[in-house]
C-alpha cells in the first residue's frame, strides 16, 4: 500500500495553535452562530470520515440526524498521498464518531487523533469491521469498500456508533442500516451471476482495488504481482516486469483489463494502450466516489460495467 511519508510533522504545532486561536475568538461569533442553528442542526451528530466513500455510507444510515465531513472527496486526489491539514484536524476535533479504512490506507487520521484534543470519539476501523488479514507471505488487501460482506458489516457499526452518540435515534439508525444493506444485496447477487457465466476468466488489474470485486466475481488475475504492487506503492516497475504485463494482451490471454483511473502514470497508462489496442474492454474504477454519486450507485456501475466487459 502506497502511504505518503511527507504527511506533515509540522500539523501538530500548527493544529495547536490554530485551535487555540479559534478557541479565543469564540464567544460572540459561536454564539451568534449557535443561536441561528435550527434545533435539529445543532443536535445532529457529528461525523468524520476519511473518504467520501465511508461520509455517504454514514450519510445513509444517519439520514438528517448527522452531519458528515469527509476528508478526502476529490475524484482526482490519490488518497494514500494525501496531505491533512488543519481544518481535518478541526472536524476530528468536534466528531462524536470517526470512520478511517485503516489497514495503513489513512494513517493521518490516526495520527491527527493522537495529535488533537479529542479523547471520545468512536473509532471505526473497516478493515478491523472486516476481519480481513493479510495472507502467509503477502500483504493485505486494504481496500475492503469493494467488498460488500465488509460494507454490511460496517453499516451496522455505524448504526451502533451513531445509535450511542445518539440514544433517541437509535431506532432510526438500525432501520435505515437494514434498508442499505438490502440496497447491497443486488449487487452481490450481479456478482454471483458474473461468476456463474465467467468464472474462472482471467483478467488484468493496475492495483489492488478492485480485487474483492473482481474476486467475488470468480475472475482470476493474471498481473504480475510485481507490477501492482509498485503501481501501489509508487515505484517504478521493473522493465522485464512491465514487458510480462503488457505481453498479457497478446492472443487472449486475459478478457478484460480493470484499471485504477485516480492513479495513474506513464506505466499504467502503457498498459492501458495495450489493452485497447489488442481490443480487451477496460473497466475503469476509482478510490471515492465520483461526482454526483453515492456508494450504491457508483458500485452498482462498477459491477455493471465488470459484466459488460465480459460479454454480459
């Protein structure tokens, strides 16, 4: 996994001070503000959330009873290169419930937990929810999104979080958590079909993202596991591994090619040309959500399109 080493040590100092100074110039401006919140704004539980994948989820189960900051939210930022910043520090500061992926894909929110000045808050940690570990001799797979068990799982962690923050919501939170995960269930379904028409095909990846799906799908990847994983971390893939790679689509080897669009570099992009000159579909998939989705309907395409690719 690919986690940026220049996250700023110099966020503490500045998270410090920022706060203090927010601290100071509080009293008039935050009342004023206070008393033009509706009632049911100034009770909504506040939530931060590493991604936008996780703020729509809880945005799902809390309904208009939270109020949800995500960090990361552009379709265009690599997450495992991100850089936090003051105002992440803030919302954790305030939040009565935080959702990271863990697994080593957003240390930063970790780090600025123990930085900051908030001892309280409910820590959901996906990859914890999903019980996932890594295999003898390999590393984990920490992008469990994709994984629609794990993301039932953690609806109902959610629910839990927000129903002790929120004890008179509770019943709310547990049936709009019922209603998403029965909103999961067509697409394992769509999955289980893939995998009845197509199992055992092989297919291409850049990166790991997407293996849970293309799993669950029976499909089998045939990448070099050396090539996804410097994709991954940032490295520069060996020539004699990128030639293996680019050789798998020649004569058939693999049917589709499903490939990591928030990442990309002069190697991925190679592999994407060679893929489409040989006329193997691409699936492209993301990190977070895109613009104008939520995690259903952004999972729901993704599936689609993993289908199409393969003749159905």
């Amino acid at each position: 996994m690919r986690v940026s080493s220049s996250r700023s040590l110099a966020l503490t100092a500045g998270v410090s001070l920022i706060l203090l100074a927010g601290c100071g110039n509080s009293s008039d401006a935050e009342n004023d503000s206070d008393a033009s919140q509706s009632p049911a704004a100034s009770s909504a539980v506040p939530v931060v959330a590493s991604t936008n994948v996780y703020g729509d989820i809880a945005e799902q189960i809390g309904g208009g009873k939270v109020e949800v900051t995500s960090i990361i939210t552009d379709p265009d930022q690599d997450p495992h290169s991100y850089e936090a910043n003051t105002q992440n520090q803030l919302a954790l500061s305030k939040a009565k419930v935080v959702i990271e992926n863990g697994g080593g894909y957003d240390d930063f929110i970790d780090r600025m937990l123990k930085s900051g000045d908030n001892a309280s808050p409910e820590v959901i940690n996906a990859v914890k929810v999903s019980g996932k570990t890594a295999p003898e001799g390999g590393e984990l797979n920490e992008h469990v999104w994709y994984d629609f068990p794990t993301v039932a799982k953690l609806a109902d962690r959610i629910a839990a979080a927000l129903g002790k923050a929120a004890p008179d919501d509770a019943a709310t939170f547990t049936k709009n958590a019922e209603t998403f995960k029965a909103e999961l269930k067509p697409l394992e379904t769509k999955e289980a079909q893939i995998k009845a028409d197509h199992g055992g095909e092989p297919v291409a990846i850049t990166e790991p993202v997407p293996l849970y799906m293309t799993e669950a799908s029976g499909l089998v990847n045939k990448t070099p596991e050396e090539f996804s994983e410097a994709i991954e971390e940032g490295d520069d893939v060996s020539p004699r591994t990128l030639q293996e790679t680019l050789a798998l689509f020649t004569g058939e080897q693999v049917k589709a090619l499903v490939y990591n669009d928030q990442t990309t570099g002069p190697q991925t992009e190679k592999v994407e040309q060679a893929a489409k000159t040989a006329g193997i579909p691409v699936v492209p998939v993301t990190e977070t959500l895109p613009e104008g989705k939520g995690y259903i309907g952004w999972m729901t395409a993704n599936v689609d399109a993993l289908a199409s690719a393969l003749g159905k």
